[in-house]
C-alpha cells in the first residue's frame, strides 16, 4: 500500500453499482460520495427516507452527474432487509459496503428480537449480504467490504450468549459484534473460495473518525457530560471523516486488496493513510467462524446455498 493513497486514487468505477448502507452520514456518506465521483452508480440503503435523500441531494450539490439513488434499508427489521433485497433494481451488484452501524448504545432489542447491536451491526448485514449474493455473483470481481473497529480487540464472541442475556455491558456487546464482522468475512472468504467464486470479502475500519457514532449512545441516555466529551474527542483528537473512509474505499477498489484483509489507518491504527490493520486472532478462527455462520443463519433464516 502507497503510503499516500488518497480518494483520488480510486480506479474508474463507471459501469459499477454499488450498494452502501448508511450512507446518509459519516463515513457512509463520503464512501457514496466518493464511488459516485468515480463513476459507480451508487445505492445509499438507509434506515431514514428523510436523511437519505437528503443525502442524496448533497452529493448532487458535491459531484456534478453523480449518479446515485436512494431506498430504504432498516437493519434492525429483517423484514426491511428482506423488501430491499426482493426489490432491488439492478441486474448485478459489484460493491457491497456494509457500513451502518451502531455503538454503545444503552440495551434494546431489534425488531425480531436480537440485541441491538449484534443484530444490527452483524445479523442485519449478515443477512443482506447472503440475499443479494446471487447479485454479487453475476458482477465480474465484485467485493464485499464489512466495516468493523479497532475497539473489536475487547473481546471475541459469546458463542453462548450471542444476543447478551446473561449480562449487558455496552462496550463489549459491542466489541462482540465487531469481532463478529471479521469472523463474518473470514467465513465467507473461505466459503467464497472453496465454491470458485472470484467474489473478494474484505474488512475495514476507520480508526478515530469524527462522527455522531460516538455521541449516539449518549445522547438516547441523556448523558450530557458524556456526550459534551465525545463531541470534544471529535472535535481535537479524531480525523474527519473524509480520512475515515479511506480504509474502506481502499478495500472496496484498490486492486491488490486480498480477500479476509483488514485495512484501517496507518499511524497506530487511529489516523493516517490506508495500510493492513492488526486483528484479534480470534477473527481468524475457522471453528469460531463456522459455528458463528450456523448460528446467524438459524437466527435470520437466511442460507447462502454456497
């Protein structure tokens, strides 16, 4: 990897459709915005009609001819992950950039019943992916990219408590789902493999991005001090989010990316250029993977046939 690899490195996207989940803000919003510079047709998938074409109209404000389109994808609802991918337009799907997300939220529960963020962050795209596959499978070298965080290292999956019944501690509820990301692209690259597809699985994570992940949780919980201290983070420690999605962008287009990388920032993992990421080394168990991909099928219903 270049040690200055920016956006204006991204290869020619044009022919290309890809698929970004929220992309109304954050690094959502420039991974959409940046593919569409480039050419792609892209597909901001948010939970939000308002947000979403509000974000639409901002990147026809930013990129002159940008090609992009809204349609609504709510993760915490399998019923919504199902509609967008029963009525999803195109006839392949090159880039699937499974970015939505939440963090340290107080406990909830999704619509099916999972906890919040292990049932959105991991069974909401685990389950999108694994219906718009056959899309992806159409699409000559079309990639997957789940974004994870560096913040997975707190702990692995509770294989045994996957939806934190036993105990919820926000922080490493959410850690578990991170971890769960990366074993979800390990798993699928090897799957993806032994089927002789030439489908990439690839993983990233923005480091220390300036975005309203950070003061989410706070907030829904009235916490002032502690939202008034994210924002603070934000403001003088985090890099912008224009930095934050590089990771990303690097693994959806670059062309040496190989599949089950990790890519995130190059200066201790929280700023700086795309380069390979250190990972837990419990992402890269087969055993855990593929009991975590029986599980997550039995609790979405959703099988990849791969």
């Amino acid at each position: 990897m270049t040690q200055g690899w920016s956006a204006r490195d991204i290869p020619d996207q044009s022919g290309r459709t890809a698929v970004v989940t929220g992309a109304n803000s954050g690094i959502g919003l420039v991974t959409a915005r940046e593919l569409a510079r480039k050419g792609a047709h892209v597909v901001l998938a948010c939970r939000s009609e308002e947000r979403g074409k509000e974000a639409v109209a901002l990147i026809h404000r930013q990129v002159y001819g940008a090609d992009v389109e809204f349609r609504p994808l709510d993760l915490a609802d399998l019923s919504s992950v199902r509609a967008f991918a029963e009525t999803y337009p195109h006839e392949r799907l090159d880039l699937l950039i499974n970015n939505a997300g939440v963090m340290a939220l107080p406990y909830g529960k999704t619509a099916d019943g999972f906890e919040r963020q292990f049932g959105v962050n991991h069974l909401g795209h685990f389950a999108l992916t694994g219906l718009l596959l056959p899309k992806l499978r159409a699409a000559p070298s079309a990639r997957v990219v789940s974004v994870s965080s560096g913040l997975h290292a707190l702990s692995n999956v509770d294989l045994t408590d996957l939806n934190s019944e036993r105990g919820y501690r926000r922080w490493i509820a959410y850690a578990r789902s991170k971890s769960a990301n990366l074993l979800f692209i390990h798993e699928l690259s090897r799957q993806l493999r032994s089927a002789g597809s030439d489908v990439v699985a690839a993983a990233a994570h923005p480091g220390y991005a300036a975005t309203n992940l950070q003061t989410a949780g706070a907030r829904m919980e009235g916490r002032r001090l502690a939202e008034r201290v994210a924002q603070l983070g934000n403001r003088i420690v985090a890099q912008p989010a224009e930095s934050g999605a590089l990771p990303t962008l690097y693994a959806a287009t670059a062309p040496s990316v190989r599949p089950d990388s990790f890519t995130g920032p190059r200066i201790q993992g929280w700023r700086g250029a795309p380069t390979r990421s250190s990972r837990a080394k419990w992402t890269l168990n087969d055993v855990t993977g593929e009991r975590l991909w029986v599980a997550s099928e039995g609790l979405t219903g959703v099988r990849y046939g791969l």
